[in-house]
C-alpha cells in the first residue's frame, strides 16, 4: 500500500480490527451483503483518508455509511463537524450513541442515493458559516462507500462544486484507476468519465488491498480525490444538457464509429466534417476522445440539433 504522510496532529486514538468486531458484536451484527457492508479494520488506512481530504479544524464534512464509526471518529479527532447518512436503521444508532457526547456529530438514517443531500448540506453550512473564518466555506466528503453503488455516489456528488471543495473515496481498484483517466481508449471508457473530468479533476491517492476489510471482498480497493470544479471552471459548452446527451449518444452501440452512433443529430458527413475540423479522423469511435474533443465537437455540431 502506497503511504499518505499526514502532517496533522497525533491522533488520541484509532479503530482496528479488534475495536471494529467489538462494535458489531455489541449488536449482534454481522456485515450485510444486501448492503454491500464491508468495514475497514486498519486504522492507518482511516488516518489517511482523513489526511487526503486535508480534514482539518472547522472542516464540515458528509460521510457516507459510517458503520462502526472508525472513520468518523479520525474526522471527529481532526476537528470537522461530520453529517453521517447510514442507511442501516442498527448502525445508525450505534455511531449515534458512540459520538453523543459531542455536538460536531450527526447522523441521519437515511438511503443516500434517496436523500436530499443538498438541501442537508446547505442547512448544516449555513448554521456553521459563522463559526469558522476559512474563506472557502465548502464541506468536504470523505467516505468508504458500497462498491456496489459507487457509479451512482460519484455521479450524484461530482456536480455539487458549489457545495463540497473536495470529495475522497474508497473505491473498488478497478473502478478508482477508471474514473481518474481522462481517455482510455478501450472499451472500459465510459460517459461516466467524460462525467467526471468535466464537473472535477480526479487523482488516485493510493491503494488498500482487500485483507484490510470485513468480511474481505473479492478485489482490492483504492482511494480517489475528486477535486470539485465551480461552474465558472466547467468547459465552455452553451448547454451541459445538450453536451451529455450527445457524450451519452456516442457511445450508444458498443465500439460504433460516431458517424454510425450520432447520425441521428446529423448526417454522416457532417459528423466526419466536424471531426476533421478539431484534428481528428472521420471514423474515430468515442473511446479515442477527451473531454475537450468532446466540448469541441459539441461546439461544433450545435446545441440546436442535439436538443431536437
């Protein structure tokens, strides 16, 4: 595993792989598949997120499915005030009572992908905003989340620039090496990550591998930061709706060549005119494009004939 060095100050205490059994014992509780349940047991791997995100005193931060607690308590020790979403009802009331004796600490029982986080978010920062003089007044998010529903998290959280500065994730390897490329070229490219490079710019941090969790899963997990763009830092397109749909036509039809997949926006030759226009041969499929060639070939087609 790659080492995040952390200049912040020693932590008073940390959360392993005994500390973790002990807590779901405490409940009778074993890990939930349905769930996608999977819990970290090395503290040092928790320490490091908290040192990613650059968590530091008069931080509010949203972390998603905080189980035992092991992470928020790291978060909670770095001086942030932490909104926790958990969705199982036994868990949320464990770290409810594990951190009640603080008010830096609140936790909704809630699906994240169901709830509104920004309506929680902005609510939270307004109430804050006076107790803090940092000049970006924006949460962060730092989470171990369900591989299961990573996709789904990436895409909810990466356009709310206005919100959050900073977003760090523990996700499948797989998953995490995908999203932080900005062109593959191979058929793993995506519109999620045109979706992502266009809303933020993403680094990979580090690799966990698999025998720090439980139960173990199936594959390694790595941590990402998605580094959250405001709207004025978006590529210059006249229509984000527009440009996804087109992003999101492209690669309708595995492997198609983008005169075949976007030829119901325009003909064939305007396609292969419009690609030899930003330097590119007129049977580029959408695997072999950027963000930027994408942006220029929205541009260049019109937000008029993809919107019809």
């Amino acid at each position: 595993m790659i080492s995040v060095r952390c200049d912040t100050k020693s932590r008073k205490s940390s959360d392993d792989y005994h500390a973790t059994l002990k807590a779901l014992n405490s409940r009778g509780r074993r890990p939930r598949k349905s769930l996608g349940q999977h819990y970290m047991l090395n503290s040092e791997v928790n320490e490091q997120l908290v040192c990613a995100a650059n968590v530091e005193e008069g931080d509010v931060v949203l972390e998603i499915g905080p189980g035992t607690g092991s992470l928020t308590n790291f978060l909670l020790e770095s001086g942030a005030t932490v909104l926790a979403i958990e969705k199982d009802a036994q868990m949320a009331v464990l770290v409810e009572e594990r951190f009640s004796h603080t008010d830096h600490f609140k936790v909704l029982q809630e699906d994240f992908l169901k709830c509104h986080i920004r309506l929680h978010m902005s609510s939270l920062l307004e109430s804050r905003s006076c107790l803090t003089e940092k000049p970006d007044r924006r949460a962060k998010v730092v989470a171990n989340i369900p591989f299961n529903i990573s996709s789904d998290v990436v895409k909810q959280l990466v356009p709310m620039g206005d919100i959050f500065s900073e977003v760090v994730l523990l996700l499948q390897e797989e998953t995490a090496l995908r999203l932080v490329e900005s062109s593959l070229r191979t058929s793993e490219y995506r519109p999620i990550n045109v979706f992502v490079n266009f809303y933020s710019d993403p680094e990979y941090k580090f690799k966990v591998p698999r025998s720090d969790f439980f139960p173990q899963p199936n594959v390694d997990a790595a941590v990402v930061k998605f580094k959250l763009k405001q709207a004025k830092d978006y590529p210059a397109v006249s229509s984000s709706k527009s440009f996804f749909s087109l992003v999101n036509s492209a690669f309708n039809g595995k492997r198609k060549m983008l005169r075949r997949s976007l030829q119901h926006i325009c003909t064939s030759s305007e396609i292969e005119e419009a690609l030899e226009n930003i330097g590119l041969l007129p049977t580029s499929r959408p695997e072999e494009l950027t963000l930027d060639d994408f942006v220029k070939l929205h541009n260049l087609i019109g937000v008029h004939n993809i919107i019809q």
